[in-house]
C-alpha cells in the first residue's frame, strides 16, 4: 500500500514524500494530472493533493483526474490542494489580492487531525489564493487570525485540506498534522529499512536466482551497499570499479582499501586514457554524460565476457536519479544521470536496480544494516561521470588536474577544522573564466576555481552551507598558493532550487 501525493507544481512536493516516509508510510509521486489507472497501479491508501504556483481559478490551472473521488480513499489537500477540494465540491475560491507568504499561526485548531497539539501553532504559509466560503456541510478546523479556512474537512472526515504547509520545518508541528492523517485512517506504518533490507532480499532471490551479475561499483554509499546487498543475499557478482581518469584525490586507493576487507570481489579497471580520449572536444553537459553512460557500459559488457555469460547489470540507482532524468511520472528532465538518462538504448544488460525507490538517507540506514563502516556510509556523494561534470567546457588532463587538486585542498579544509560533516555534499568547480590578478609583483592571469558546499537530506533540495569565513579563507588561500595556474576562488550560495547540486 501507498501514499500517493499528487504533484501540481509545488517546490515542496518531493519534501511532503519524504516526510510520509519518515512517518512510517511508503510515498509515491505522480503527476496531478495522473489517470485513475495510473493511481490504482500504485496501490494508493490515501492521496495527497500539493500545492501548485497556479491559482485553482486560472485558465490551465492542473486539477486531479475526477474519477479519483469515486475511489473513496482518504483524501489531504495542501494549500493549492486544499483549495481543490473547496472548489470541486462546491465552494468558492477566491484572490485574496495579495500573497501570503511567510509565518502566521493558528490561533484556533480542532479535531483530529490536530490531536495531541495545544495552543497557538506557527505554520507556513504560500498563497495568493484563499477559500471565501465553504462546501455545504463542511467544516473549519483550524483558522488565523486573518484567516477562517486555515483548515478544513468534509463532513465524513475522509477530505480534510489545510492551507499552510506541514512538510516544511517553518511549520514545526507540520510532523503531527502529517501523522495525525495517517492515524486518522488506518495507513500502514511498515516502511522501515529492516523490513526494506528483507524485503529487497526476497526479490533479488527471486528476479536473479542462479544467474551472474555485473556490480558497477564507485565507492560511494550506493554502489558499496548495493555489493553487500548483493552477498547477502548469496547472490553471484563481478564488482567491477572502472576508472575514468575523473576520480577525486586517491579515489582509486581509498574505494580498493576500503571495499575489500567487506568481502566484496572488486576488479579495478583503468580506463582512464579511454574516457578522456572520448571525452575530448566535448564541451556540452548532457554529452558529457551521455559519451561516460555509454562507456561505462561498454566497460561491463568487457568484464562480463570475461567471466561467461552475466545477464544482469546491477547499479545504485536512487529516487532522485529517476526523478531528475525524467524517469518519474510527471518529472521533467533536469539533467541525465549517467546511470539513468545516460544510458544506451541497447543496453545488452537486464537492470537491476534494488534502490530505484529510495532516497539517500534511506540507502544510508540499509547501508548501518549491512554493515557497511561509517566513513564510507556517511561520506559526501561523488557524481558518476566524476570530475566531468566539475569542469566547465572542454575536459582536457591538464584541467582535471587543476579540479582534482583544488577538491582535495577544499575536502582536507573542511576535515582540518571538524566542519566536514556540516555539509551534505562539498565539491571545486573549474570555470572557463580567466581572471586578472597579482602573484608577488607581476600581474596574473588565472583560472576561476568556485567552491560549493550544501546542506541537504535527500538532494531534491538543498541550501548553501554556510560554513565559517575562516575556513573558506583558509581553503581559498592554499588553493591560490598551492595551484600556480588559478588565480581567484569565489563561493557558490546558490540554493536547490534554482540552482542544481553540481554545476553540470
């Protein structure tokens, strides 16, 4: 069974997903717009109406496919969501002639979709649009002080809507409102990473069985846990790590000295030369990923004739690589993950892909439960096309040179003054950009080195880490001094959204 949330548009969608799941629930997303076929395919308990940046009045305004009601599922509607509801009962909706954005707080809350909160609430509020008058027999639950229809509900209960937002942290009882809805109506609470880590293992035996699998392996969290899962499960596979020549300072070593006293069977391959010759002259990033997708898959097909016949490709998809390739229902493409969009259409593999339904954080706790050491469960995510897409425009070994040592300096930084678990993902951008500058007394011409870090959970979204100035000072310094050829170093503050993690 499933949490279905429906996405109209809303920034927040993917957080409203995640925080069903910490709850307990399985979520899914589907498109607003997504056919009761659809819908029932994903074997819904409840639905979840988003907000949306549309007002429900306005001419292509997205609404649900309306034989959604007949399914008489439970229904929560979110702002926009809520005001879906109004309207397609027969309640009116109207402008409110400004925007309500920011704090307010429920001066008043009722039944049990509030139950066990007290006093006054501080929510979070977006919207230019607001319910004027109610359906014939609904009910307020909640209101502000500007506001009567903070919160709303049918009169059986089953449609409830509240016009803040619970699932961001600005709404800090947001978490009970949520799980007061899943109480409200009986939703399983079964999604945990032990019955996750079963659960996966029973499929695998089962799709697999005595065929051979390819393991594509980068070192980080999911490919390292995806091996484990793999023996676990007694599962035959080559583990194959290839590098590119992109990989990150002693990449190669640190991936060998730390998978190999796990039990896993690792290959290394050096295919360095291969990709860069590939890569050369190739400036625009989807090419990028697309030309490293491709030869990594010609890389396994290798290794697979050499140990027989291997009928499977086993990768460390996650959730947001399917969303952002467009491989969701209703996503668009932001970029092509090397390992999603990037790949073949002639793949000559069966995929395998246990972690396709996850999130980060949901690999990391599998990871704890397969043993997996802590400085690799909880390391910063690495791209697959590695420094590739760390380097704006042509990727020539003198650049990756100059990125590869600008990230290390940046990383020790972070380690020599304990701050490296304050951000979720740290990384150095090489940019095309030429700066004038001073080195002693002559006048320098150099390379623009710009250094990202951000906070993040899941990597939908994310925030500038905002790390002390004397350790960005400290790394820009040594940068400058230790890389003859850059000549300035500039932070990134850019958030998730607009901005996307990488650069490419």
């Amino acid at each position: 069974m499933s949490v279905v949330v429906l996405d109209f548009g809303s920034q927040y969608t993917r957080l409203i997903a995640r925080r069903v799941r910490e709850l307990g629930a399985y979520s899914v997303i589907l498109p607003g717009t997504a056919s009761v076929e659809q819908i029932e395919r994903e074997n819904p308990s409840a639905l979840i109406f988003s907000g949306s940046p549309y007002s429900v009045f306005e001419e292509g305004a997205p609404v649900p496919d309306s034989r959604l009601y007949a399914l008489n599922l439970p229904i929560l509607g979110i702002c926009y969501g809520m005001q879906l509801l109004a309207k397609q009962f027969g309640g009116q909706v109207c402008d409110a002639g400004t925007r309500s954005y920011g704090a307010d707080e429920l001066v008043s809350h009722d039944g049990e979709l509030f139950d066990a909160l007290r006093g006054a609430l501080p929510v979070w509020m977006s919207h230019a649009s607001s319910v004027e008058s109610l359906p014939q027999g609904w009910k307020i639950l909640a209101t502000t002080q500007h506001n009567p229809h903070a919160a709303i509900a049918s009169p059986d209960g089953l449609y409830v809507g509240v016009q803040f937002h619970p699932e961001v942290v600005h709404t800090p009882s947001g978490g009970q409102v949520l799980s007061n809805f899943l109480s409200m109506h009986a939703i399983s609470r079964d999604w945990t990473a032990e019955r996750n880590l079963d659960q996966m293992i029973r499929e695998l035996r089962q799709s697999v069985a005595d065929a051979s699998v390819v393991l594509g392996v980068s070192g980080g969290v999911d490919s390292s846990a995806l091996a484990l899962l793999l023996a676990r499960a007694g599962i035959s596979h080559r583990a194959v790590f290839v590098d590119h020549g992109l990989l990150r300072a002693r990449e190669r070593e640190d991936v060998e000295a730390s998978l190999k006293p796990l039990g896993v069977s690792l290959i290394t391959v050096d295919a360095s030369e291969r990709f860069l010759t590939a890569l050369r002259g190739v400036v625009d990033p989807e090419e990028k990923r697309k030309t490293i997708g491709k030869l990594f898959v010609d890389v396994f097909r290798e290794e697979a004739a050499k140990a027989g016949s291997c009928r499977f490709l086993a990768q460390g998809t996650l959730y947001p690589d399917v969303i952002e390739s467009a491989g969701g229902e209703g996503a668009a493409n932001i970029k092509s993950h090397h390992n999603v969009g990037g790949l073949p259409d002639e793949l000559g593999f069966e995929l395998i892909e246990p972690f396709r339904r996850f999130f980060k954080d949901e690999v990391r706790e599998i990871a704890a439960l397969l043993g997996l050491p802590d400085e690799v469960r909880l390391r910063h995510p690495f791209p697959g096309p590695g420094l590739a897409v760390r380097i704006l425009g042509e990727i020539t070994p003198e650049r990756v040179d100059i990125v590869r040592r600008a990230d290390d300096i940046f990383i020790s930084t972070l380690h020599e003054f304990d701050v490296y678990h304050d951000a979720w993902q740290a990384l150095a951008v090489l940019t095309p950009i030429r700066s004038v500058g001073v080195a002693g007394d002559e006048r320098k011409y150099g390379s623009v080195i710009a250094l990202r870090a951000v906070t993040s959970v899941d990597a939908m979204t994310a925030d500038w880490a905002r790390l002390p100035h004397h350790v960005l000072d400290r790394a820009a310094q040594r940068i400058t001094r230790e890389i003859p050829e850059v000549g300035r170093v500039v932070y990134d503050i850019t958030s998730k959204p607009p901005g996307t993690i990488e650069w490419e």
